[in-house]
C-alpha cells in the first residue's frame, strides 16, 4: 500500500501553550503546514499513523478529527474508510482531499478516476452556500460522485470545481462533517480557503 510509505510511522504530538482544542490527524500523507495552520489558531495537534485503531484514537480524547490529504485511488484505504465509519457520529470530522474522498466512501458513495487529474495552484472552485469562487491548490486524479449521497440526502455538494463541474466538497446533512476536495493548507500556494480551519474550530466549540 503505496500510503504506508508516505504517512508517519509512530504518533506525534504538536502541543502549542494553553492549547483551546485537541485535533486527532489522520495522516494518509499529511502536509507538515495542516499541523501550523491548526497551531496557529490554538489547537494541540496529535497525528496518528493511517491504519492506527478507532480504541486508540479515542484513548486521547480529541475534540475533533481530521482525515488528510494523500495519493492514490481512495479505494485502497479501506482501512481508513472502517475507521471513518467507527469515529462518525462521535466527533466533528473535517477532511480534505483524499480524506474529503475516504469520508464519502464511508457514507457509501463512488470515486472514480478523471482522465485528466486536477493539479496546480490555479483551480477555481465556487462555494455553492455563497456563489463566490476561490482559487485553490489541488493535486488529485479521483473525484467523489456526489449524487448518490444527495439522493439519499445524507451530504449536499458544497463546492464544485468551475472548470469541469466536478464535486470540490460535501457538507454532511445534520451531521458535525465538511469535507473538501482542494488544499486550503496550500503552501506555497493561494490561501483563499484558509477559513475553512476555522469552520473546524467553529464546529469543535459547537
């Protein structure tokens, strides 16, 4: 499994002074700036190797867990995905990227593979709550079908990417989970959608 290569091997800890909330990491192959972006904004930060067990998360007592970015086809995580499902309803969870993609496989949606993968610092993406569009960073080759997760009216598109029309992200229907596609940790890179660790915090204070 190529994403046992690229996340930490032991769990580690980044603790900041008088630290507000406590983030479990899921690491699939975690950006070192997902762990300053949650520091910055007073969050102790504990990231966990991807196959680490649901007993053990909760042993730390997180106030909210975040699924990472990663490579690969989300399929062959199936690990994190039965990790998702056992955490779900439990936490707030906010997810990007392959973690946005391994939450909709827990929910019991599709991925499938794009022809032309999404990658660059240039992707504009639209905020359906808002109409406004951001510039994202993106570096991904499967995307989340949405549509049977609204058919079902278990997640509603949150945003969709302008260029192709693909789903960019997912809020969950009454449940403490958002996911997006992008990387609002991007850096170098833009920073537009850097508020979206801050919707985590709001969720986390809920």
């Amino acid at each position: 499994d190529a994403v046992a290569f690229v996340s930490r091997k032991k769990i580690q800890q980044y603790r900041i002074p008088d630290g507000k909330y406590h983030v479990a990491a899921i690491d699939c192959g975690m950006k070192q700036n997902i762990v300053r972006s949650f520091n910055r904004r007073g969050c102790n930060v504990t990231v966990f190797p991807w196959n680490t067990s649901m007993e053990e998360i909760e042993k730390w007592k997180p106030d909210g867990i975040f699924l990472s970015n990663g490579p690969g086809d989300p399929m062959d995580v199936q690990p994190v995905i039965e990790l998702v499902r056992g955490l779900r309803g439990k936490y707030p969870i906010f997810g990007i990227c392959l973690g946005h993609q391994i939450i909709s496989l827990a929910y019991g949606a599709r991925t499938y593979k794009l022809k032309f993968g999404h990658r660059g610092g240039n992707h504009p993406v639209k905020d359906l709550a808002t109409g406004r569009v951001y510039i994202s960073s993106q570096n991904h080759g499967y995307v989340v079908d949405a549509e049977q997760l609204e058919a079902k009216n278990i997640a509603k598109p949150a945003f969709v990417n302008v260029n192709d029309g693909t789903n960019e992200g997912m809020a969950y229907v009454g449940k403490n989970i958002f996911t997006v596609q992008f990387h609002p940790e991007a850096c170098p890179g833009p920073q537009d959608s850097s508020y979206l660790f801050d919707r985590f915090m709001e969720m986390m204070g809920g």
